[in-house]
C-alpha cells in the first residue's frame, strides 16, 4: 500500500512538475481548467458529447483554452474566429497532425490522415493531383456518379416501398465512386468482397463515434492492456490493409506504364520513377496506407450524410416537398441531375448545406498539431503541441446561424431566395488538412440526394414530429440513429 501511494506521490510531483515548465519555459499555454496528475480533465468531459464540453468550458476561458487529455496538454480552438485565424491565417504552423493514438497504431505514420513532415505534404500532393486527373470535379467524375445514382435508384426500386434501414444502400453508392477512382472496378452490390468491405466500414465509423474511443485516445496504454471495440477496429483495418495489398498485386501484374488505370497504377508508375532514391515516400506501405485513408474518409462520410440527410427530410416534410417542387420545375422527372442544375436550385443547394451543418459529422475533426514554435494570441505555442478545432462552434454559431439548434435551409438563402455562402461552414474542415476530396464528396452529396428525390417520397414509419435526429454518439464522428424508411416511387 505505501508503495503504491510513493508512486502516485512521484507521479503527481512530476506532473505538476510539467505543468510548471510549460508556463514557465519555453512555452506559454492558454488557460484552462486545472487538471488531475494521470487523469488531467477528464472528469470535466462528457465522451459522449465532447464538443457541449467545450462549449461550456469556453464561456468560462475564452475561446483559446488549454485541456489535459491524461497527461497530454490540448490548445481548443473554439469559435470562428480562432479557428480562422489558427487554421487558415497561420494555416502553414497549424498543418501538424496531433496525437490520435488509435489512428497513430494502424497507420505508423503512413498515408494522409496520421502522417506528417515530408510524407503527409508528398502524399498529399500526389493524392490531389491524380483525384483530379481521373476526373474529381470534372464531367468524366459527374458521369460516374451519375451512373451509380441510377444504380442506387434501381437497388431502392426493389424494397418495394417497404421499410427498409437504408444504411447498406447508401453506403454501396460513394463506395462504388471510389472503387471507379482507385481500382478501376464497379462492384455488384451482392459481391461477397464487396458485402465484407461494406460491413468493415460501417462497423469502423461506430466505433468511432463511441466514448470508448475517446477513452482510448486519452489514455492509450488501455488499447494494450484491455478488450474493447478498438480491437474489432484494428482487426478491420488489417483486413483492408490485406485486401488492398492483393489488389496492388494483381495491378503490379498487369501494369502498363503508358497507360495508367486508375489512382494504383498512377502509384506504382511513381514508385518505378523513384526506385533508385533511397529517400522516396512512394513505397507499398505508404499506397496501402493511402487507400485506406481514402476509402474511409470517402466513403463513410459521404454515406452516412446522404443517411442522416433521408432522415433529417423525413423529420422536416415541408422541406422535402418544397425540394421536389424545385426539382420538378428545373429538371422534371425523366432527365438525370447534373451539376449545372445547382446554380438553378438555390434551395437544394442550400438544403444540402443544411444537412451538413446540422448533422455535424465531425464535431472536431481530427487533431491538428503545430509545426514549430508559434506565437498565437499573446501565447507560445512550442512545435508539438496538439490543437483540437471545434468545428461545432463555428457550425452553431448563432450570430452566423440564427436557431442553429435547428434545421433551418435559410440559414444558407439570401433574402432574395438565392444561395449564399458562408465562411462558417467547415463541413470539409479548414486550412492546409482540410478534406482531400471535397470536390467529389460536394458532387455525390447533391446528386445522389436530388436523383432520390426525384424518384421518391419518403415515408417514415412514424409521424414525422416523432421522429429523433439526435446522434446516438458524438466523438470522433456524429453517427445517426438508426432507422427505416419507405421509398415509394414517384
């Protein structure tokens, strides 16, 4: 017993220890909540809803805070504001990736999302330019999807408009973009891989949105010692680390070096181009990695807004009828949605704007880090340190956003009923990390919406001032409540 108390004793004096040489050395930190020795302020945090803590810890310390996740100080950016001047204004400084310790596990520092230094800007660079040779934001990508909107609409014509939980459906639609994109494949919805690759996917974006989760990223050690779903999470990623594998295989067999297939081809020309540097970041890890981080970050995303926007229409009828008004007056029942339709539909525009804002889906997106020593606001920032952007605060910003506890489309409509932008919108987050495929995600996100309504009413099951829009977690990502709905053909 006195052994154990020495040692809580040594830990506390070191912390305090730490505590003392941040403030006074080399750098200087916000203010903040006091924390514990080993626990810091995670007693002041509710995992479920990590972004209402902030909220309430700002309007006690501003909107430049310092939190202790377990030992690890925090810098939170809360508000427009700081987020602006952080992520955008100092956009080069704030380009780190923070500590994420479940993502730190299964990626090694390889790829987009957990990487830094000269892999993260390398892989980076070679992910945008060859999104955008094989089409993202262009006519061949809008073709594409197109294509899958029609698929997604005969897959919805055989329920029959029965209930149905339309969480497979939508996910199968982004996911067979990205497969068009990266393997040059369009996958049946019934193939046994794809089925697998689906469910993987789905299980890994709850996982996310859990509390366990931001446990385990408090406190890492626990990933090692305990069970949890973090386990089931890891296991899923070294299934498609494995499945991807055999598919660089199978393009490394059939490569052609003048003409290039898709997003693995492009890599393996690279790596051939860069063999004789011993330097290159362009290895198999590194494309593994990369596709991964894609297809995560391209496929769940998209789906599950595409799930909570169906859910949010059912909740808001009159929204969806005034849609489907706008859509049979622009482009009627028999021609598909194109992107040229969205400068004319300002309400749809401005709905899918709506959705975003209001599901959303990554209420601090993922840890940004800074790159050297900083001077932030009277502060000194020292290189490393870990920043955390609420991206909630400036999506609920009231001044911005009248109601923003509410579903409101005008929130996006001038007075004149056009659609307006807004600076405060960081669904695709901000700066140097934001969102490497935001041109495509903006391309699905409103023509699969407006294919399905054009299509279909939707019919909930219950009436719809019954129906709950309230994530079940909001951690790492907002995950909507399951449901059924029924899609009755037009």
């Amino acid at each position: 017993m006195a052994l154990v108390l020495v040692l809580v004793l040594c830990v506390s004096c070191l912390f305090l220890f730490s505590l003392w040489k941040q403030n006074n050395g080399k750098g200087k930190l916000p203010p903040g909540p006091t924390p514990l020795p080993l626990i810091g302020n995670s007693l002041q945090l509710n995992f479920k809803n990590i972004s209402k803590s902030l909220n309430d810890i700002s309007k006690v310390y501003g909107p430049v805070f310092t939190l202790y996740f377990g030992m690890t100080p925090t810098v939170v950016l809360h508000g427009y504001e700081a987020l602006k001047e952080a992520l955008i204004d100092h956009g080069e400084e704030f380009a780190g990736r923070g500590c994420f310790p479940l993502g730190e596990k299964t990626n090694k520092g390889h790829g987009i999302l957990f990487s830094n230094g000269k892999t993260w800007k390398e892989m980076r660079h070679f992910s945008l330019t060859t999104l955008r040779n094989f089409g993202m934001g262009k006519k061949s990508m809008e073709e594409c999807i197109q294509q899958e909107a029609h698929t997604l609409v005969e897959e919805l014509r055989k329920t029959n408009g029965s209930p149905c939980d339309p969480i497979f459906i939508l996910t199968c639609a982004p996911f067979n973009v990205i497969c068009s994109i990266i393997f040059h494949h369009h996958f049946d919805y019934t193939d046994k891989d794809f089925l697998i690759l689906i469910e993987r996917l789905n299980e890994n974006m709850h996982i996310l949105g859990s509390p366990w989760i931001q446990v385990c990223n408090t406190f890492p050690i626990l990933m090692d010692c305990l069970p949890g779903s973090h386990n089931k999470f890891i296991d899923n990623i070294l299934y498609f680390d494995y499945y991807f594998g055999k598919k660089i295989k199978e393009h490394q067999e059939t490569l052609d070096i003048n003409n290039p297939r898709d997003f693995i081809d492009c890599f393996l020309i690279k790596m051939e181009q860069e063999k004789h540097n011993k330097q290159t970041e362009f290895t198999i890890e590194n494309l593994i990695v990369m596709i991964s981080d894609i297809f995560g970050a391209g496929t769940e995303t998209t789906s599950t807004t595409l799930r909570y926007g169906l859910l949010i229409l059912m909740k808001h009828p009159e929204v969806t009828a005034k849609v489907q008004e706008e859509i049979d007056c622009v482009i009627g029942r028999h021609r598909s949605p194109s992107m040229q339709d969205r400068v004319n539909m300002p309400y749809m525009d401005a709905v899918v704007h709506e959705i975003q804002r209001y599901s959303d889906l990554t209420p601090t997106s993922l840890p940004h880090s800074v790159t050297c020593d900083v001077r932030f606001r009277n502060y000194l920032l020292p290189k490393g340190t870990s920043i955390l952007a609420s991206m909630t605060s400036a999506h609920h910003d009231n001044k911005e956003f009248p109601n923003p506890e509410t579903f409101d489309p005008g929130h996006f409509l001038d007075e004149r009923g056009n659609f307006k932008k807004s600076d405060y919108f960081m669904a695709f987050s901000a700066g140097k990390r934001n969102c490497v495929g935001e041109g495509l995600a903006r391309m699905e996100l409103f023509l699969f919406l407006t294919t399905i309504l054009q299509r279909f009413t939707l019919k909930p099951l219950v009436n719809p001032e019954d129906i709950d829009i309230t994530p079940v977690n909001r951690g790492v990502s907002s995950v909507p409540p399951s449901f059924q709905v029924c899609f009755i053909p037009i």
